[in-house]
C-alpha cells in the first residue's frame, strides 16, 4: 500500500453492549502464521500481532455478553495450541478516539485540544445503543474507508443521502462511531512496538493506567482482567529507546509490582483490515 496514512471510522463496542477481549494464543512455531491468518478472516478482530518470537498471536476482539468460545471455533484445527487466555478489557485510559499521533507534535495545540464527542474513559448511563440493519452497513462501510462520499454510502446502504447523513450523525453524537487512524509507524519515527503487561494492586489501578496515558510513548492503555491487569502498548524509535522507557519510566510508577513485555514482531492486522500502513509485513 503506497499511502502512509488511513483514516477509518470505528464502533465503539461498549456503546453497542459488547464486552472487548485481548486473546493470547501461545502455540508452535509452524502454527503461529495459520493462527494469526485465521484470526485476521474476521470481521470482529483488530490489531492482531505476533509477537514471543513469533509463537504468540495476540488479538483483541469484542463479543456480546455473555461470550460463546469468543474465538475458539476460528482456530485451524491442525493448529498445535499449547496455550490461551483471554483477558476482559475493563477500562481504556488511552486509545480508541486517542491518538498517539497528538502526543508526536504533528497537530497544533488547538487541535489537540479539540473535545470528541465522547472521551474513551467516559460510559454512558443509559445503556447501548440498538442498531437496525441500516446502521450496521454504514458501520461495516466506514470500517474500510472512514472518507467514503455519502454519496456512496447512500447507493450502498439503499437510502437517502440526507438519510445516511443523519443516520452518522447520530452515531458519532450517540459514542457508537468515532474516527481512527491507522498509520506507518516508521513515518512518525516509532518503528518499534512493544506490548507491556503489568501487575498493579487493585487500589493502584486507575492512578497508575492514568499515569501511563500520560507517557508520550504509549498508544494505548487498558485495564484488564487476569494477573496481569494492567495492558500498554508502547511505541519506541528503537530497542534501545524501550529499554531507556523501561528502566527510567516505567520503573517510576511505584506501584507496579511486576512488568512482562513483549516485543511486536509482526502485525497482520490493524484497525481497518488485513493490510494496512499499520501492518509490518
């Protein structure tokens, strides 16, 4: 793909009533690549990498609640799992509608500063939002290319363009929709990413995810269920610039009781789709 850049407009699945899980599959070597192809054949998973030394495809994916196998089914069957665990992802402190971009000096300190309709930390009280078929095909639509003319949308979707405007409307107003962007990270000088998973007492959780927000190396930070719950990803110019986050950052969160990382070998997969800026290979 020649362009460095995708814009894609994304469903927020805690507005739709679905629960986000990241899902670690730890299997031999000469499975990792079918695992991680399989993974990325559907239409519910992002951001799939391989990372461990390329023995570990690790997803995120959403389902509603109460899930049924999450991804279980998917997996090839002449796949040697060794190992699965799936983590609910309980908080965002950084991602979704933010940027790691904001933090890289590339936007003005206005735009910056401009409010999206909703924060990824915020929840909504009065429950998900319902879609009718209409909506889900502007959804799936946006998904692949978050600069669709409405015009498009409007033949794709069998409505009005004054329908399909109003219709995203109230998606983007209600939470549901949000812009993502997807991009090369060598052109931002990040060509390394690293995924960070912390032990953190309970009472310590939500100081230290907004402490980690805060770094300019982090693009995304959650909450999550398991032994480890606390999850970053880290984007670094190099490996020796994540050791020097490592060892001179994250070593001054003081309630951090122990740190596992894991460097990002490949990335089949982004926001968007199978091939992206975002993707290594």
């Amino acid at each position: 793909m020649a362009l460095g850049l995708v814009v894609v407009q994304q469903p927020d699945p805690s507005r739709l009533g679905h629960v986000e899980w990241l899902v670690r599959i730890r299997c031999t070597p000469d499975s990792a690549g079918d695992v991680a192809s399989a993974l990325a054949r559907r239409t519910d998973t992002s951001w799939i990498s391989r990372t461990a030394g390329g023995t570990e495809p690790v997803c995120r994916t959403s389902a509603p609640t109460p899930a049924d196998e999450l991804l279980l089914k998917t997996l090839p069957r002449s796949a040697r799992i060794l190992d699965l665990s799936a983590h609910c992802l309980l908080h965002v402190f950084f991602g979704r509608r933010d940027s790691v971009i904001t933090k890289r000096g590339v936007l003005s300190p206005e735009q910056t500063a401009q409010p999206s309709p909703q924060t990824s930390s915020g929840t909504d009280p009065a429950g998900p939002v319902h879609l009718d078929d209409v909506d889900h095909r502007i959804l799936s639509l946006l998904r692949g290319d978050g600069r669709l003319p409405l015009n498009r949308l409007a033949v794709e979707t069998g409505v009005a363009q004054s329908t399909a405007q109003r219709r995203i409307a109230e998606l983007r107003d209600s939470g549901v929709l949000y812009f993502d962007i997807d991009t090369d990270r060598t052109r931002l000088g990040l060509p390394i990413r690293t995924q960070l998973w912390l032990t953190v007492p309970p009472t310590d959780l939500a100081a230290t995810g907004r402490a980690l927000a805060r770094h300019a190396e982090v693009a995304f930070a959650a909450a999550i269920t398991g032994t480890r719950n606390l999850l970053a990803s880290v984007s670094t110019p190099s490996v020796p610039g994540f050791y020097e986050y490592l060892t001179n950052t994250v070593s001054g969160l003081p309630a951090v009781q122990s740190v596992e990382s894991s460097l990002v070998l490949h990335t089949v997969k982004g926001p968007a789709g199978i091939r992206s800026p975002g993707t290594d290979r």
